[in-house]
C-alpha cells in the first residue's frame, strides 16, 4: 500500500467537530514532520549557518521560524497565553522574504545551535498537540475563529517548506545530501515543439467569498471580473531546451531584450544563464534540491519575471507576434479552458503536491485538455503585479502579509509548482513575488493584444492624504456627518430651481463634494492645488475603489478600502472631471458656472483676496457661490498681509465674514445668514481636528 | 445769569425716554463743542501738525479722532450703516497713547488740512444728532443697549478733552493762545505746612454693577472688598512748593530716591525739575495751558508717578517714615472719611469738571473735610496698578480699552483734575497710565505700613497656556465633560474606602484635577514639568481667580476671568502646593502617596519607561496608579526607541495598552477594564482637538 499522500488542505464546512479537530491535528503533525524531513537534506551545522544567498537568512532562521510562527499568530488569537522562548521568538519572528537585491541584510546574529531549536521545535510541537487536542472548536471554522490561526501557522509553514526547498537548491552542492524520500524525476527527452493552442474569449469571475470553505490567505477574497479577448498560448511551459535558443542567440547580453528594471538587474547579478543551469566543460547541468544532474531538456526552465519577460521580447521578435507573459486574468482562462480541477484525495493530475517527484519532470508528462502543466510542475509566471480584489480586507492577525506587496514591483505566480501543498495547490491561491526573485518558477507565453498595463492600486499611506480620504469618503466620527456631502447637499437645496448644468468645486481636495455635486449638475469640475489629492478623486473615478491606511496608534495603521458603488456615486462620476489648478490664479476657461463651491479653500489660499474679486467672472448670473470656512488663519499658508480677517483694523475688530461682505458687495448678494457646519478630521483612532465651517451663500447678481 | 455748567454724565435710570434722548442730545453737542473750543487755543496750521511731544501724534490726529471714534463705535452697534469717510477713518482710527518713551513712532502720516478735518467733524455732528434724535431708544440704557456706544463716543471724547489739553500744555508757547472762556485761576500765596491727617482703618467695597445708573468704563464694574489699616495722608496736595524743597536738595540727581523705572526715565528725560516749571533767569515759572505764569507756590506738583515715588523716598528719609504714595484702597478711605460727594448740578466743591478754572488753583482752596483736594485741582498718582476687580468683563465694543493696562505698567490716577468731566469726574473712574507720563497729575503722600505690592492679574496670552487655561477651567465644548476634573472624580471613585491622605497629579499642567483631589485628599502635590503651566495653577491657589484671552479667529482674541469659588474649590486649595518636576526623573522625597494620577502624561515623556519602572516607589502598598493617555507618540516629544507602543515588535503589533501590561505587571494589578474618556482643547472659536484618552487603573500590588 502506497503511503498516504501528503494531506491537502482541510475543507473547514464540516458538521463534525471532532473529525475536523482530528483531521487538523494530523495536518499540522504531517506538515510540522515533512518540513522537518527537508532540513534532512542538510549535510551539518555549516548548512544551518552559512547563507545559500546574500539576500536571506541562513536557512537556521527558517527552521525555527515556522515553530515561533504558530506562537505569534496563537498568541493573537487567544489560544497561546506565555511564550515558550522570547529570545529565540524574538530572533525567529520577521523573516527577510522581500529584500531587494540592493538591501543586503546586514544584522548581526547570534543563533542558537540546532539541537536548541530541534528543542524549541519540539516544545512548540507539544504545545500545538495539546491545543489542537484540547481548546473547545466551536463552528464554523473561518477567519474569526481562533483555530483560524492554527490553520495559518500550518500554511504558512507549507509556504517555507517551498522556500527552503528553494533555499536548499540554491546552496552550495556540499551543503545537502539526497534522501531516498526525496527522489527527484529520473527521465527526461529532447526538446519538445512548443506550438501555440488558441484560447477563446471568455469571462473569468476571480476571488472568494469568506464562506468559502478553504483556508485562504485574505488576498484571495474579494472580488473581480472581467473579459478576457481570445490570445493563443503556448502548449506547454517554456522547456530548458527552448530556452536554450534564446540564451545561445546572445540573449543575455542584448540589452534591448530587457527593461530597464530587467537591465538593472542582469548587471548586478552579472547573469548570463538560468540561475540552476551549472556550466560545465562536458555542457549545461540542472541542479536540483540535492544534486546536479545532465541538463533535462525537456523539463520547464526556471527563471525569475524578468528573464522571462526577456525572453517572451526575443520570442517577439523572432516571431513578428506579440508574445508576452500572460496576465492572471489570462491564466484562469487557460484553466477554464483545460478544465483542471482541485486536487483531490487521489494523486493530483499534475506534478503538484510532492504527489509524484522533488523535482519538476518534462512538460509533456502531464497533459491538461488540450494544454499541459496549467497547474504544477513549476510555478508560472504573469504580468501582473498583485493588486486587492474588490472588497479587500486586512487579516488583523497578519496585517503585513499581504498589503506590502500591493506596491507595483510583485507580480503574481499561478499554478503551483512540484512542491506547492496545502492552499498553495489551490487555484484560488494568489503568491507573488518581486520580479527578480527565484523559486521553482518559468513560464508559459502568450501572444495576445498587448496588455493595458493595469495601475496597481495601492494603499495611499502618506499621511495628509489618507486622512483626506478618511475624511472624504471615510467613517463619520462623534455623530458629525459627511462633510463634503453635507456641503453638496446645502448649495444643492441653496440652488432650488435655478440652473443646474456646470459646477466647479474650488479646492476640492480628495474630491467627494465634486461626486455629490454629480448627483444634480450635468458637469462638475474638481480643481484641486494638490495633484496628490486630486489623484485620489481620478483614482476613485476611474477604478471605482481607493485604499488607504489609518493610522491607529503610533506607527500601526490598520487598512480601509472604500467604493464610489457603495456611495451610490458610481452613476455620476463620468460627469466629473478632476484637474490640478491654483485657485488664486485660475485659466480663463473655467468659467460660466452655475455654482462654484469653496470649502474649506480661502484660509489655505496665499491670496484669498485674489480668488474672491474675481471669482464673480466665472459665476453665471444669479448662479451661486458656497463658501465654507473655519478662518483658521495660519502665517504658513497665507502671509499675514493677505488674511482677510481675524485682526484689527483701524482699531476695531474685523472678522473674516465682515470682510468678506465688503470684498464680496460688488457682485454678489448674501443669500442667508451664515450657517454652521461642522467637521471631523481623523488623525489617530484617538485624536481628531473637530472644527466648525462658517458657511455663507451668495448670489451673483 | 452764569453760563449753566458743563453738563454732568447723564442719569441713565429715567422713565422717560424722550427726556433721556434729549438729555444725552445736549451731552453730545456740547461735549463736541467744548472739544472743538479746546483747539481754539492753536495759533495756527503749524500748531495742528507739530507734535507737542515725540511719543504722541500732533494735535490734528487728536481733533479727528474722537469724531471717528464714534462712527466706529456705532458702527459696531449697528446704528451706523457707512462710513462717511474711510481714509480719514482709518488714518484717526488708532492713537499712540501708551508708547513707551523707548517705543518712538516712526509712522508716516499725510494728514488731511484742518479744515478738511472740520468738514468731517461738522459731517459726524450731523449723524450723530440725526442718530440721537430719531434712532429708536429702549430702555434700559445699559451696556448692551446700542446707544451704550454713543455714550462711550461722548465720553471718549471727554477724556480727549483732558489729554488734549495736556498737549497743549506741553506745545510750544507760540503755538497756542489763551482764550477768555479758558480763563486760569489768578490767584497764588506761598506754600503752605502739610500736616498729617490720621485716616481710622476702615474697609472699602469698590466696584459698580451693571445696574449702576451712569456710564462706567468696563474696568469700573465688578467687585473689590478690602480692609485697609490706619494711616496717616498729608492734607493737601504736595504743592510746588512743598516739591521745591525736594528739587532744591538735589532729589532728582540723588538716584537713591529712584527706582530702577525711574532711574532710566530720568537718564533718558534728563529730567532736573518737574515738566510743568520754567527755569527764568529770574526764577521758576510755571507753565498753563495756553501762558507762563510766575510760579504758584500753593498750586499742586505735577508730575508723572516715578517723579512722586522719588520724592517720598526723599521725604522718608528726612522724616524717618513711611512715606510713600497711597494705594487706590487707601484713596476711597479719603473720599470716605472726608465725606465727599459726587459732582452735582451745583458748582463742584472742587476744582473739578471745569466748573471754577481752566488750571489748578491753591492746594488750601477746596476743603473737604479734614482734608482738601481728595477730588478735583490735578488727579493724584497712587501705587496700584490697575487691575481687574473680580468679575471684570470686557466690554465688546472697545476691548483693548482696558485689558493692554493689566500689564503691572499702568498705575492709577485718582481724584480727577480741574478739567475732567463726565465719568472722568466720578468716584467710580479707573484711569491709569504708564507710570512715566504726564497729565494734569500730582499727588498726595501717606504714611503707612508698606503696601504689600500685589501681583497684577494679567491676562495670560501665550498661546499654550491659554489652551491648558481653558482646557482646564473654562466652557465645555461638543458636550464632552470637563476632562482634569472627569479623571479626578474617576481616580476617587476607584480608590473607594482606600487611603486618602496623599495624592500625586503628575503633569498637572495648569492644575484643575490636583484642585479636584484635593476635594477628597488631605494633600495633593501637581508636578509638572512647565513652570509657565503651574504659575496657573498657583495664581489660582493665591489670588483665587486667573485671567486668560482666547483666541477667536486670526489674531482677535476674548478675554476670560475664571474663580476658584466658583468652581467650587476656593476651600480646598490650600491642600494643594505645585511644583516644577521632571515625571523621568523625580526627586525621592515624591513618594508615600496613596493615589498617583498621571493624565495625558506618558506620550510627553522622553522615557516614560523611567517612570512606569520606577514609579511603584512613590506608591503606598494598596494604592493606585491612573493612567489616562491618547497614545499619541510623536517624536518631537518622545524619541522613537522610546515610545512604549504603537510600533510593531518581533513582526506583530504591539500597542500601547499591551506594553504598559507588561511594564507594569511586577508591581500592578489592573484593576478593571480600560475607559475611554475623551477631551477637547479648544484653540480657535472654530477649531478644536478631540481625543479620547484610554484610561487604566492600576493597583500597587
């Protein structure tokens, strides 16, 4: 009897408590086991200690930091009350996955021996025996419950089980040893013809709901759609064989092959080759995990994104087509059009989840529909940087697992590799990593219309502009409502019956008022003096959601995305337009408006008086101006000479409204007396601007 | 029939309202016309644009002034609508009274002909008359009617009246000439003997309500009790005789008979007599309005504060006593004791509101009873500065009146001189001015204990403070509780039925919670590290009130008197003593208490772990420790290392709360759940803080 395949992922909507607490308590056991069995690769304690690469730790760290892991996140949860070992939890916590080639670690270690962190392993696994054993499961098992996190410390562990098998390929070959239990593919052939398959248009529905019954990590919930046009894709992945023609023909050395963050790299890396071809006088040899055997042509190559965008650019150019990497989007629709499905119990109909080799094998072995190795084998590839699906949320118990990679320099891998178990096998899984990075990882190509290279939405972090944000499109704080809106709506209901066909919302920061004004004007235009605000409002109108962090306390943020949608303004914002543009010095084309609002604008302007003499010459008659201000007042943006009140004249009190009577008389007449309205302005969960806008109507006359 | 007399400040308690409109009509017209006549005594052009004295504008900015004065005042009443001229409004706005001699002005002016000046004056009488004789008058005529602001016109301009003559007693000769309707007294005799008169101890209640009949100056209302010990006070006035003996005996090149102000008023006035006397060839002389006379031995000394605080040093040192000027106190003694009364229809009894001389006359002239003079001839420097009695509002209309001389540089003036009329000539005035000016002005001397010189309220203006002032002791804003006194009841209410002996508020700031503690504790001791912020809290504890402006908008600003009686705490204040102290760094005599509070404290420390570490110290078993804080680290305040939280350590959030768990955990229990209790410091009238501190308490195990 062949020996159980190394457990998949717990499905969590189960009835039975107990068989779940029992199938849980064997996944970790065989996980916490397998990880440990791939440390028997290494050949003694120099293997622990001295780096496979500059760019991580030596691989002692990531033997106790899958242990120190399951404590953090327990912790958290609730389920682990005292640590087992501070000072090696301390040492073990943060892992180095994300350096850039050019932020070498250079901290200073003092690691523990192995038999100490066998010891704390060991600790750690008596300890997870006796809560997985013991503390009261209450179901259903999702991302609230606290078990949550025990299904974490496991996954994540799977994860390091990849990496360190990475890590191990890439130390010195004295430095590991073969172990029977690992045995690699032993067959391989020539290269193969790799002929492009054509893959019909389609629509692919991507992200899960927190239903779902699976462990997830949060950036796999959420939501997005789209249309795919038709593209055609190579039948299999990019064999080593086939990338041999592109490194024969000079390929790493043409630079126009490579962009620029390619080019940067090849020359720091002084790369010539794939990182696990080994040159020697008798030809190319493949190092795998433990060995380095005669090249396998017809085994996928590996590269990291860069090399093979490079490639798919010679490719191009050999072919006169437009061949590039596929993009996520692409590559669920090469899974719809296979028809791969979920691994299951039996063995996976790929080379995944150590169900068949620690080692890739030819990418002809396991066929999928009409393609082969759309899952498994080697991980593949995409152009697309990771992004959140809509309706994104933070995992507070791992709030950095995900968000740092939304920055535009990580791009996602599909399909899972040899060695990817548990959620990594899933399709649903979404892993990305900066392009120059290394894992078991190639590439299929497509020749497709060019991308539209997608903006990453990131989260807005700087300071003043996610408190904008907060404030603009947030959570309302002490019961004071929305304050754009609550501006909107006023000079809407000041407006009544007259003319409602072009407004100009003056310094309109993140831009909210300019979506409301939407609601009741044909046009509105959002002019702001700070692109960084406005991009917020285009961001918002284009992709229809914006994130941004709040901070909570100190240096902890926590992350928020919001919906025009779910505003009810994703109607209107085609009639907004948002522009950068100085107040004090408007171009003459923004004119004939029939009401131009100003919230929050005059005291922040370094020439008020500028703006408001001749603002009347871009009013409509009998069109409307709203102004909204506290008059704070502040030497830092307005000289003192250019204050329009708040200070004495000629001896007597003259406040900002009395001013703005006597600057305003000419041309206008006010409406009604002034209003208050007040707004919030977040800075921590604990400390807000309260301030009170004065707020006066007038009438061109 | 004799011309009726100046008219008197009128009665504003009347039934009838025509008959008061009728009254305050004639007030008006004939206060303009005397003013107007005053300036009959210029020669010509040159006397209008010269000045009489570098530290003051010539003569034509003081004959537009007082007609400007009352546009503006109107104005801000609403009973004027425009302006009637606004260049020359703004150029007579602003008068330079209270330059130091150190503080020359430099301004440049293009003033207007004098004529040019008439026409406006004639321009503003026809307003104002149109104005008292039609615009609707409710009664009561109190402070907040609108026509309070044409009786502060009439009276500012009375005392222009007064001012403006002492210019022109200081202009030129040539540049002035006498008038028959402005006729001096004529007659003069030698100086003669100025026995001391005993003055019983007695008390005073100073003060008016706001039902007092006449117009008063806002620093006349409120309330001011004293008991005032014997003294003795010389009969008559100091007259210039009595001086000369002082001038002939080198008194003013004596610097031992000066103070440090008077020292450098002297070197840098090069003063060798007082400012009215003429050295001749054939003698002194003595300088009037509009002519030079032979000098009037029995007439009174005038002469500016420092110059009579010389020569009763002098006096004291001759005579062996305690002679020094009397306190504002001691001259309401004399005006009791003497059994004056007010000035009435009939001729003053008392050279006093023009009604016998256009100059002083003989200090024996005008017995009242034991004593001459305590009204009336020149007004009589004393040795208080003015300052507010408790209750003092400022009144809207003209609030840089009085508050810029709660500074401790302006002393009063008291008694009145032959010229002050209206409310200058009333019991109840409040004049003062920098002690090294010059007005009609000489004095009487005393002999008594030393004064003790009391500290001046001032209004406290820093920008901070006056934050913290109101924070702590002044309106709530957004219905959010007082915050220092939430926490002291807080503090109280959980330590129950423990020890209440001694109590530590630790960074107090400007005190209210130690005052709150104090309630229920036998001692309480506010430490904080701001000297400026406990000055607060022990004026407070002294003096039972503190004076305060806050900041409305721009650079205006309110002023605010806040009590300890009426905040309930004049009783406990005693138990509280303040100390400047360093929260990291505390002296060991701190210790022994049985409740330590510390509110918004810890994220203003550079190391609050200092104090958390060691703070069981100061602690009695059993106590308890309160803390209250937003969390808001900020490095300016706290450097980054040294911030308790709010950062992530070993790769997981660590807030603040959980850090102050483990800090405190040695010598603490946490006594119940964290609170929030939020606060808001006000910083403009629209502009506002809102936070919410967290709030532990902690019991000293």
């Amino acid at each position: 009897m062949p020996p159980p395949f190394f457990p998949r992922t717990p499905c969590l909507d189960q009835q039975d408590a107990e068989a779940l607490r029992r199938e849980i308590l064997a996944y970790f056991h065989t996980t916490f086991d397998r990880y440990e069995a791939l440390f028997g690769h290494l050949t003694g304690d120099a293997a622990y200690y001295e780096r496979p690469i500059s760019l991580r730790h030596p691989l002692i760290f990531y033997f106790g930091h899958t242990a120190t892991f399951f404590i953090n996140k327990l912790t958290l949860a609730g389920l682990v009350q005292a640590r087992i070992d501070p000072r090696l939890e301390s040492m073990f916590a943060i892992g180095v996955d994300e350096m850039s080639w050019d932020d070498l670690d250079e901290a200073h270690y003092d690691w523990p021996t192995v038999a100490q962190v066998q010891a704390y392993r060991d600790e750690v696994r008596t300890t997870l025996d006796g809560i997985i054993r013991h503390a009261p499961l209450t179901l259903p098992l999702d991302w609230n419950n606290p078990w949550w996190a025990i299904l974490m410390g496991i996954e994540h562990e799977r994860i390091h089980l990849e990496t360190s098998s990475v890590l191990m390929r890439q130390h010195a070959l004295h430095h590991v040893q073969p172990l029977p239990d690992w045995a690699p593919c032993r067959h391989g052939g020539p290269t193969p013809a790799n002929p492009l398959v054509q893959i019909p248009a389609g629509r692919v529905c991507l992200g899960k709901p927190l239903s779902d019954p699976y462990y997830g990590w949060d950036n796999e919930y959420g939501r997005h759609e789209a249309a795919v046009p038709a593209f055609q894709a190579s039948r299999q992945l990019v064999s080593n064989g086939e990338f041999l023609a592109f490194v024969e023909a000079g390929g790493y050395s043409t630079d126009r092959y490579w962009d620029e963050e390619g080019l940067a790299w090849r020359n720091f890396a002084q790369a010539t080759h794939p990182t696990f071809w080994v040159q020697h006088p008798a030809g190319w040899r493949l190092r795998l995990l433990a060995e380095e055997i005669p090249m396998a042509w017809d085994w996928p190559v590996e590269t990291n994104c860069l090399e093979a965008r490079a490639f798919c650019r010679w490719q191009a150019e050999q072919s006169g087509q437009a061949v590039r990497l596929p993009t996520e989007d692409e590559w669920y629709r090469l899974l719809a059009f296979a028809g791969v499905e979920e691994v299951g119990a039996a063995p996976a109909a790929a080379n995944l989840h150590l169900d068949h080799y620690a080692s890739s094998c030819p990418v002809t072995e396991f066929p999928q529909g009409p393609l082969y190795d759309v899952c498994g084998n080697v991980w593949q590839w995409t152009e697309t940087p990771i992004y959140p699906f809509d309706g994104f949320q933070v995992h507070p118990w791992y709030d950095d697992f995900t968000t740092p990679t939304y920055d535009d320099r990580h791009n996602l891998i599909k399909g899972g590799s040899w060695i990817a178990c548990g959620n990594e096998a899933r399709h649903s899984s979404r892993y990305a990593f900066r392009r120059h990075f290394f894992q078991h990882a190639g590439f299929r190509y497509v020749v497709g219309e060019a991308p539209i290279r997608q903006a990453v939405p990131h989260y807005e972090t700087d300071k003043q502009v996610s408190e904008y944000a907060e404030f603009h499109y947030g959570d309302t704080y002490f019961g004071v409502p929305n304050f754009p809106q609550a501006m909107a709506r006023l000079a809407i209901e000041a407006l009544g019956e007259r003319p409602a066909q072009k407004a100009l919302d003056l310094g309109c920061a993140t831009g909210r008022a300019s979506f409301e004004l939407a609601r009741h004007f044909d046009a509105v235009t959002g002019i702001d003096f700070s692109a960084r605000f406005i991009q917020l409002g285009v961001q918002l109108a284009e992709q229809g959601s914006l994130r941004y962090t709040l901070t909570e306390e100190g240096e902890l943020v926590s992350f928020k995305e919001r919906r025009l949608d779910e505003l009810g303004l994703a109607e209107v914002c085609h009639k907004v337009q948002f522009l950068q543009g100085d107040a004090c010095n408007l171009k003459p084309l923004f004119a004939g408006y029939d009401l131009i609002l100003a919230a929050n604008l005059i005291d922040r302007l370094y020439s008020p008086r500028k703006l408001l003499t001749q603002i009347h010459e871009r009013l409509n008659p009998g069109g409307l101006l709203v102004l909204a201000s506290p008059y704070t007042w502040l030497t830092e943006h307005t000289p003192r000479e250019e204050w329009l009140g708040g200070f004495k004249q000629d001896g007597e009190n003259l406040t900002t409204l009395d001013a703005l009577k006597t600057l305003l008389a000419p041309h206008f007449r006010l409406l009604q007396a002034p209003l208050d309205v007040p707004f919030v302005i977040r800075e921590t969960r604990r400390k807000f601007q309260h301030s009170i806008s004065e707020v006066t109507v007038w009438e061109r006359r």
